[in-house]
C-alpha cells in the first residue's frame, strides 16, 4: 500500500483532487456559511466558521497520524473548490480502507462530479494502492447518498444500528457498503467509466 507521506493529486479533464490545506478555509468558507444542509445528516461538519476551522485541524491531525487522507475537490472548468472527501479508516495489514467524509456544493450535487470523483479515488485505491476493499457509510435516513453509493456499484452489506449522530446529535442507524478488488476489476470500473462518459 501506498503510504501517504508525500502529496498525491489524481485527476482527470473535469476534476482535480488534491490534499487538504489549512489555507483552503477561505474558499471552503462560503459553504461553510451559506450551505449548512450539507452536513445535516453526521454529526460534526464544517457549518459555520467555527466549525469549519475544527474540521480542517482534524482532517490535517488525522492525517499526520496516517489514519486519513483529505481531498478538496476542485472543477476544472471554472477553476474552483467545490467539495471535499477522504480515504479513512486506512489499514495496510488489511489492505482496506474507506471512503467518505464526503461533500458538495449544491451547485455541483447530482452532476457529474460526484462519479467522476469516486472514479478517480477507486482506481487509485484499487491499482495504486494495491487495496482488497473500499467501503462506505451513510445515515440510514440518507437516501440520496446511499443511492448514489449503489449507483456506483457498491454492495450493501448491512446496518450498524444505532453506531453514530446526526448534526442535532440524535443517534442515528449507519448503512454499511463496498465494493472489493474483485468487483471493480470484473465490471465495475468498466460500468462507471460509462456513466461518467453519459456526462460528456
């Protein structure tokens, strides 16, 4: 497995995905303020100033200990920073890790990215990395982002029942998914590849 002690960038013609830096708090303000819906189903997001600050020390923290790998998403087209996601829960032994932590402007929620995104992460993931398995969370009242999941080609696994909060701190159900080596080589990839091309 890769070790993440240097910076990775992947990328291709519509997104660039590079490491998190404590001086993208001020493009990342605008969602922080404007946009708090984005994090109403977890628990500890980035709504507010404030809050925005704590989750970008954590996510460099993490990092530094070697357990997370933050990216801030950036459209190529107009050159902006759109979102953010991570690698989590990184285990070389096991050579498994997950996805998630993962967000969007409104603008670009539904669109392309979102495939793209995922596309960029699994191959690394899965070819660069050398990984066995990525998995994914999600709220259980989150459809949307478990549709999305599956769309994706993730298989869900399971529920782990009352494992984490929402943003108001209630106790929540998380839906368990994956997707493992075997899966993304034998169709997978390919199925995602073409959704994605539907974009162009």
């Amino acid at each position: 497995m890769i070790d993440f002690e240097n910076d990775y960038i992947v990328e291709n013609e519509k997104l660039l995905l590079r490491p998190l830096l404590s001086t993208d708090f001020d493009e990342l303000l605008e969602f922080a303020m404007n946009e708090p819906d984005i994090w109403k189903y977890n628990a500890f997001g980035a709504d507010g100033a404030e809050n925005l600050k704590k989750y970008i020390d954590n996510a460099l923290l993490q990092r530094e200990k070697g357990t997370e790998y933050p990216f801030i998403v950036i459209e190529k087209s107009e050159n902006k920073i759109i979102g953010s996601t991570r690698f989590y829960a990184i285990s070389t032994i096991n050579k498994t890790l997950e996805l998630g932590y993962t967000w969007y402007g409104k603008k670009y929620q539904g669109t392309f990215v979102n495939k793209n995104c995922k596309f960029l992460l699994l191959e690394w993931a899965f070819e660069k990395m050398g990984c066995e398995r990525v998995g994914f969370k999600a709220n259980a009242q989150n459809e949307r982002s478990i549709n999305a999941m599956k769309s994706i080609g993730c298989v869900m696994e399971g529920t782990l029942r009352n494992f984490a909060f929402d943003s108001n701190l209630n106790r929540i159900d998380v839906v368990v998914l994956s997707i493992v080596k075997e899966e993304w080589k034998n169709g997978v990839k390919q199925n995602l590849q073409q959704k994605i091309n539907h974009y162009h």
